[in-house]
C-alpha cells in the first residue's frame, strides 16, 4: 500500500508536467521543449519567494502559475510566432524553444550559481497520516490535490467553455477556425500560457517531494514527461494523466521489488510494450492517412 501510493503522487507530478506538454502538441501540433526550462525555473522561483520573500507556499504557488504563464507567452512569442509562416515551422519551433530552454537555464545558473536550493527548513509542516497501514505526509496529499484541481479545471475549460471550443477548433483545422472568426493567434498564447503554467506548478510540487531544486531537474523529468504523453496517446488530455500514474507506479514498484538502478529500465520498458500492443497509446485515436 505504501509503495502505491507513493507512486501515486509522483505520477500526479509526472501527468501534470506531461498534461502541459500535451496540451501544446495536441492542439497546436508544436513540441515546446523549453517547457523543462520553465518547470525547473519556477522551481528555483518559488524557492525564492518562501526563502527571501517571507511567503507561504500557499501563497508562493499563485505567483509561481502567473510566473510560468509569462514565461509561456515569451516562448510563445519568441520562439513560435516568427515562425509560423515557414515551411518548417514545425521542427524550426522545436529547435528554437530549445535554444530559447538554454537561455533560461543560463539565466538561472548566472542568477543561482550551480548549487543545488532547497526550501528552508519549516516551510511546510511535517504532518503525517496513516492510510490502511501506510504513512502519508500532508505535503504528498497537497501535491495530488493540487495536481488533480488543476487538471479537473483544465478538463472543464476545455470541454465546457468558450475559450475551449476555440482550442478544438484550432486543433481541428487553423485556418477553417480563422474563418469562422476565431482568433487563433490569441487561442495559440492562451495555450502555450496554461501549459507553462501547469508546468511551473509541477517544479514546485517536484522540488516540494523532494526538497531539491537543480538546473537540470527539468532534463532529468522532460524524457518521463514524452514518454507518459506517448503511453497516454498524443494530445489526450485524459490520457496524459493516465500514463503518468502508469509511469509513477512503475518507477516505484521497479526501485521496491528490483532495484533504483533498474528504474528507467522498467519505467521505458513498459513504454515500448504498450507501444507494441497500442502504437497510439493507451487513450489515443488511431490516425487516418488521406491520400
């Protein structure tokens, strides 16, 4: 039980970093690999604000949403609209956001220094529960419930609102969407927004869990964060928060029963196999090709 559910709540950290990633891909078709730069500087963000601005982590994780959905906006404006009219707009885009990714961390390191940061001692209160035999801690129940808020509010702005039916129809087909009056340039940085925002609540919550924020925390995590949108299927929202809990469990039950250093074997390994059985992934549409 304990091993369940602490893949549980890493998995929740994993979906709500890959539910980010997807939700740029699925609707805009574009692969923002700057997205890890983001989830390790609002980290280091919200360390900041706990450490020298005197906040709560209550109040830090607010501020840390806007700071990612600004750093959202400027990827989205520097990295993708300028791009939008070639050819290869698509692997341009990629290979913009990550050079644009390497700025931000360079930012970070002149700003940071390359030591590891940790929140001060005290910041969240060591409470813990016990749950049918197994120690929870309230910073592992605050991880999952925040993760799982934001992506039930994510779910419902998608499916019910205004500005989500702007997002499907821009998924769907860009220029008939334009045609009908939507506004896709200002549908495009809503979403690249939210998705930075998502991603930059999941640095906080990652550095929380393991009270370690590092440069590279968001390399270490952007490969789980491909790997749950491809178990998922790509662009299913619901499928994202699905393949990182398969992720999550897997890691954990790989470290308990096997060993740490069989972790990434295991975690990959099950990639590959449900790509086998399911190539569109667990929740994804099979495409059609027209010819």
């Amino acid at each position: 039980m304990q091993q369940l559910l602490n893949g549980i709540f890493i998995g929740s950290i994993y979906a709500l970093f890959a539910i980010g990633f997807t939700l740029v891909f699925g609707i805009l078709d574009r692969l923002n690999l700057a997205h890890p730069a983001v989830f390790a500087a609002s980290a280091f963000v919200g360390i900041e604000l706990v450490e020298r601005g005197g906040l709560s982590l209550w109040a830090a994780l607010p501020i840390v949403f806007v700071f990612g959905a600004v750093l959202g906006l400027l990827i989205e404006r520097l990295a993708f609209r300028p791009l939008k009219g070639r050819a290869d707009a698509h692997f341009a885009g990629l290979i913009s956001s990550i050079a644009l990714a390497g700025m931000l961390i360079a930012l970070l390191q002149w700003r940071y220094g390359p030591d590891t940061r940790r929140f001060p001692a005290g910041s969240f209160p060591d409470t813990r529960f016990e749950v049918a035999g197994a120690q929870v801690t309230l910073v592992q129940v605050v991880i999952l419930a925040v993760s799982l808020a934001l992506m039930v509010g994510l779910t419902y702005m998608v499916t019910r609102t205004r500005l989500g039916r702007g997002m499907r129809a821009v998924a769907e087909n860009p220029t008939a969407a334009r045609v009908l009056g939507v506004n896709v340039d200002r549908i495009t940085a809503v979403t690249f927004a939210i998705s930075s925002a998502l991603g930059a609540v999941a640095g906080v919550l990652f550095a929380i869990n393991v009270n370690t924020a590092q440069l590279g925390m968001g390399s270490a995590i952007e490969l789980k964060g491909l790997a749950v949108i491809i178990v998922g299927g790509m662009g299913s929202l619901p499928g994202a928060l699905i393949g990182g809990l398969v992720l999550g469990l897997a890691e954990v039950f790989a470290v308990q029963y096997i060993g740490s250093s069989w972790r990434d074997v295991i975690a990959f390994g099950l990639l590959f196999l449900i790509l086998l059985v399911r190539p569109q992934g667990l929740l994804g549409a099979r495409r059609v090709r027209e010819v």
